[in-house]
C-alpha cells in the first residue's frame, strides 16, 4: 500500500520510513539505429520518474539519443553486431546517464566545433550531436577505462532547461 | 507501424511535406530520400509542415542543412511551419531558427513564397 501523502507529517514519514532506493537501469542494445526509439523511451521514462517536467525529459532523451548515435557512427563506424551499454540513474540531485562502447577510441576534441554562421555556406552537417548534447545537458565527459569509451551526461535537478 | 512516413503535396507551386513521426539517425533515410524526390523534380519552394513530428535530432536537422544550399543556390528556399514545442525548442538550442523561417501555421508558409505585393 502507498503511503499517505501529507506535507504536515513529511519529517516524521522521513524517520520511519526505510530509505528510498533511486531508481536505476542497466540496459544493452545491438548497436543497431533501429534500437533509438527505444533508448529514447527509457530515458524519457527514467528523467520523468527522476522528477523531470515531460518537456526536460524529452531532451534529456534526445541528448542521450545523440550520444548513442555517435557511438554507432564513430566508435562502432556502422557496424550492427556489437553493443551499446546504457547506465541510467537517478542519483538524488543530479540524472545521470553514461553510454559505454567498446569501439575504437573517440578523441572528442577532434570533433568539430559548431559555427553557425558558417554551416551553411560550408555545408556542413556534422558536429551537431556533440553541440546539442553540450546544450541539454550540465555536463558532457567523456573517458577511456577497461578498454571501452564512456560517455557521461548529466543533468543536475535545480538548473533550468535549455534555451 | 512506421517510425516516419513523409507525405508530400503540391499547393500554388510549394512542395509540402508532412513528415509523422520522429527523425533520428534510423529514420534520416526517409526523409532525406523524400528530399531528394522533390528536389529531383525541379521543385525548390519546400515548406515541411512539422504538425505531425514529435522530435527531431541532429540526423535530421543535418539532412535540412545538407539540401539548403541547393535549394537557395536554385532560388528557393526551404521554410517550416506547425513546429511542436519540443522541435521548436530543438531549433532554438542550435540556433536554428535564425538560419531557418519558421511559421506558425501551413497557409502562412505557403503565403510567403507569394511575390511581394501579390493579393492573397
């Protein structure tokens, strides 16, 4: 049975209650484009239990969809038969999510600046992913540990969305 | 059930094109190849009516920029209308909306391609 929800005897609830444990998801996907509906499904799923209003949710899995494509383009360069780990976790103040590879490593200093100005006389049309990422998220990282290319994403709960 | 299914039709010389569903890096293909029908056919005025797209990514987005030099090189333009609050804000993020016109609704996109001056 759910427990009763009460402003007025939230502090005495805290003390008795066990403490919560913070949702978190391991999946793996074949690294095939056909599984993003997918990943985007189960950040949205994740950021709007996190707390998350729908329309954050939304791009948080859109930055995560991001970051799952460059694996599947770069690190794993189109190849079907391999495997995205995604780590989702709703870690109290901040989401978090990490998508691991174990491709070929990704310098992502090599990855163009985005310049508006410039895009469309260059037409260009790379860079994109990194850039939006950049904009959703608090913070972007990425690190080579176990042979294998984390990307790390997070969103802190008390930042106001993208603009 | 499709993931995307781009309809396209023509109306006082402007190609509209209602992509349904979403644009990622799977479904890119489609889009693009839809595109590349339109620009195939001479037609370069192209309003792509967003009312039935529930996300864009990069994949998309990139698609657009890679045909926009075509259709501007060839006196067109490419402008969208009936943006849904999630690809709209999409847009502001990149900046896109500079780059791009966008219209709240379908019969102001096509209007816009009118001549200036031209009566409605």
């Amino acid at each position: 049975m759910a427990p009763a929800a009460s402003g007025r005897s939230s502090t005495r609830a805290r003390t008795t209650r066990p403490r919560a444990v913070k949702p978190s998801v391991v999946v793996c996907i074949p690294s095939q484009t056909s599984f993003l509906g997918l990943v985007r499904e189960i950040t949205k799923r994740m950021a709007e239990s996190a707390g998350f209003p729908e329309a954050t949710a939304d791009r948080l899995a859109l930055a995560v969809d991001e970051a799952t494509t460059n694996v599947l383009e770069h690190a794993y360069r189109g190849s079907d038969d391999r495997e995205v780990e995604l780590r989702i976790e709703d870690r109290g103040p901040e989401f978090r999510v990490e998508v691991i590879d174990s491709g070929a490593s990704v310098d992502p200093r090599a990855v163009p600046r985005v310049d508006l100005d410039r895009y469309v006389s260059e037409r260009r049309t790379g860079g994109l992913g990194v850039h939006l990422m950049e904009k959703i998220m608090d913070s972007v990282t990425f690190r080579r540990s176990a042979r294998r290319n984390v990307c790390c994403l997070v969103k802190r709960k008390d930042t106001p969305p993208a603009r | 059930m499709a993931e995307l299914t781009v309809e396209t039709r023509d109306v006082e010389g402007v190609t509209l094109l209602y992509p349904k569903g979403f644009i990622n890096a799977h479904t890119v293909r489609v889009f693009e190849g839809e595109i590349q029908k339109v620009l195939a056919q001479g037609q370069f005025r192209i309003v792509v009516n967003c009312a039935g797209l529930a996300y864009i990514a990069s994949a998309g987005l990139g698609a657009i920029m890679g045909a926009i030099e075509e259709i501007r090189g060839n006196g067109g333009d490419l402008r969208l209308a009936n943006l849904n609050d999630t690809v709209r804000n999409i847009f502001e993020i990149l900046g896109f909306n500079h780059l791009y016109r966008i219209y709240p609704s379908e019969v102001e996109a096509i209007t816009s391609f009118r001549p200036v001056g031209a009566g409605s």
